[in-house]
C-alpha cells in the first residue's frame, strides 16, 4: 500500500471549553464523507494517539497541511507551543471567540490577575498564568479567523473545504441584521426597544436570539468595520448605563481590538435636546 495521498488536517486546543471543537465532532454525517479527503493527524479531543501510530503530545510532530486552533493564549508556555505549531502548519486557521478574541477569560485583561489568583486557589504560588488573555493573531501569523461562540458548523465545514482546495473560504462578514432580514425577523430593537448588538455583530448563529424576542449579545464577534459610535447611541437610547454599555460587549469578545473604543464612547454624555423657543 503506497503512502497516504490526503493533506493532513491538526486540531490544537489552549484556553477554552473545548466547544468549538465539538462543533466539529457533532458534524457527524459531514465527518465521515471528509475523512476521506484528509487525513485527521492530529486531534486529543477525538482520539489519544498522533497519526494511530505513536503517542500523542500537546506540541504534536508534524507538518500538517492545515492546523485548526481552539482557545487563547494564557500562559508562557501557550506562546512557546503556538509559536511550533506555526513552524509546522502550512495554513493556521484560528476558530472560535477564545482564538479570535481572547475568550470570555480575557475578562482578566480588565482586573488584577494576582487578586484572582489569590482568591482562587489555595496555593496560587503554583499556578503559572500570563495578565492576559489573547487571540492568535497577536502572537503569530493566521491565515483566517472563523468567529463565533461556539462557531457555526457550516462556516466550519466551508472553511475546511475551501483551504483543502486551496480557495479563500465564503464566509460573508455582514451583520446579524442581514441574517433578521433574510429570515423574515422584525427587529426587536425598533418594534420593542430591546437593546441588541446586532448591528455590530458577525454574522454566523443564523440570527438566533432576535428571532426568540431576545438582544443580539454578541457571541460571534465584531462584524466588518462596526459602527461603534451609532451602536453606542442607540444603547443609550434604549436605557443601558455606561457601566451596561461597557460590560455587554466585554464577554465572549472582550478582548475584541475593534471594541477598544468603546468604554470611551460610553463614557461621553449624550448631547442635550435642543431648547425649545418661548412662543413670541
């Protein structure tokens, strides 16, 4: 039996609940139809060997065609691994909020780390962590980010698919609002005034939540170029807080470059209304 043919495909995890990787376990009628045009080297979540021939390892062997990474970056030995794996994937695909975004861990980026530490465990001198909680993308080059909390499994399969045949994955970057409209949701924000980050948000999740009378919260991420500015004015109009503005968009995403701005922004007073002329 000659070699085997089929690119090879890698699963890493680092900071996270593991359920994006799941995604990828509950394809189960796509799985099996894939397997058989790539080879899965390298996956603990699925099995505890490395190619079913030698022991498996958190650093793997390599090299992989293309490597899917899951979790965010927390401790110094984090940056040493991501940064082999990188040597040995020819395509890095980063997946889910944790990977693309910090996670909701990256929560720490905004308090004292030694402070939880202490609370936390009974003997914190032991437990190695970084202040920080941080994407891929700021420790080493990544071919495409795939958004979501968990990711959507048909965004996972596209992305898949598109790099074994060595084409940019269709993965539109529009809004959850593109996705009420196409699914016939009125919005909940102009019919009810329920605040919803959905303007801002990527799109993925099939806009779930507006269509169940619930705000959009954000779990897949900042959509392409979000308009902060308005978003945080029609928050404010609905009756959210600065402190509320603030903490709805520090979760899945917190650590989210492009919601930088908006402590900032929410933190400006809204422009007084216009006094009304005395009748002459």
């Amino acid at each position: 039996m000659g070699p085997d043919s089929r690119p090879s495909l890698a699963v890493w995890k680092f900071a996270s609940c593991d359920g994006c990787q799941l995604t990828l376990l509950d394809c189960e009628d796509e799985l099996l139809p894939l397997t058989d045009q790539v080879r899965i080297t390298h996956f603990l979540e699925m099995s505890s060997a490395e190619d079913s021939r030698e022991r498996a390892t958190l650093a793997g062997t390599g090299p992989y065609d293309l490597s899917l990474v899951d979790g965010s970056i927390t401790t110094a030995e984090d940056v040493r691994r991501v940064h082999h794996i990188r040597r040995i994937s020819r395509r890095l695909v980063t997946i889910g909020a944790c990977a693309t975004a910090g996670g909701i861990q990256a929560l720490r980026n905004f308090a004292d780390v030694e402070e939880f530490r202490a609370a936390v465990y009974a003997s914190p001198e032991y437990i190695a962590t970084l202040d920080t909680s941080t994407p891929i993308s700021a420790h080493v080059p990544v071919d495409f980010e795939l958004r979501g909390c968990p990711i959507d499994r048909g965004q996972l399969l596209e992305v898949i698919t598109a790099f074994l045949a060595g084409r940019k994955p269709n993965i539109s970057s529009h809004s959850v609002c593109f996705q009420c409209k196409r699914r016939g949701t009125t919005c909940i924000t102009v019919a009810q005034g329920i605040p919803c980050l959905g303007p801002v948000t990527h799109a993925g999740c099939g806009a779930l939540c507006p269509a169940y009378g619930r705000g959009c919260y954000g779990c897949f991420g900042p959509m392409a170029q979000p308009n902060l500015e308005a978003m945080v004015r029609e928050l404010r109009h609905d009756g959210m807080t600065e402190r509320d503005i603030v903490r709805v968009f520090r979760t899945f995403n917190a650590a989210s470059p492009e919601y930088g701005p908006v402590p900032e922004l929410a933190a400006q007073r809204a422009p007084e209304p216009p006094a009304e002329e005395e009748p002459r």
